[in-house]
C-alpha cells in the first residue's frame, strides 16, 4: 500500500451513485468530480518551527470531504485513490 510523507493523507475516493431518485442515470460526462473519500493512509505529521510534529486531524477510516481539485489522482488495481495534503480536507463526516 502507499505510506503518506509528511501532512499528506491518502484517501478511497467515494463516488456518487450513478442514478438519481427518480430511476435516471447520469452519464460520467455530467457527473461532478467526487469530493467524498475515505482516508486509508496518513503520514507522520508536519514539523513545526520547534522541531515537533503536529498531530494530523484525521486517521484511517475516517471520511472526509476534500477540495475539488485538491490532490493527485493514482489508480493502484483498478482502485482510485488520491494523495493529498491535509490541509485540503474541509470536513469529516460523522
């Protein structure tokens, strides 16, 4: 698996259903980017001015909303992840 260097955090992008609850898919070339994923990886921490780590705001298995077009884009498998910083998180959701 992929090991996260410094803030970074690795995410499982999450991708919106397909369908609408009307019965209506929706084709790839309307959808939005994803914003959703779930964090499999997180790195050691950013060092401060100090010399210290600062502790990372999320962990593994939490999910999180991130910005739109935060990050690098890798497919590991047929599995889509992406690295990011994060600081691009905006939110976890519980």
């Amino acid at each position: 698996m992929l090991k996260p260097l410094g803030d970074r955090i690795v995410i499982k992008v999450i991708e919106d259903t397909e369908q609408t609850s009307g019965g209506i898919f929706i084709p790839d070339s309307a959808k939005e980017k994803p914003q959703k994923g779930e964090v499999v990886a997180v790195g050691a921490g950013k060092i401060n001015d100090k010399g210290e780590r600062e502790p990372m705001d999320v962990k593994t298995g939490d999910t999180i909303l991130y910005a739109k077009y935060a990050g690098t884009d890798i497919k590991i498998d047929g599995v889509e992840y992406k690295i990011l910083s994060v600081k691009d998180a905006l939110a976890i959701i519980e």
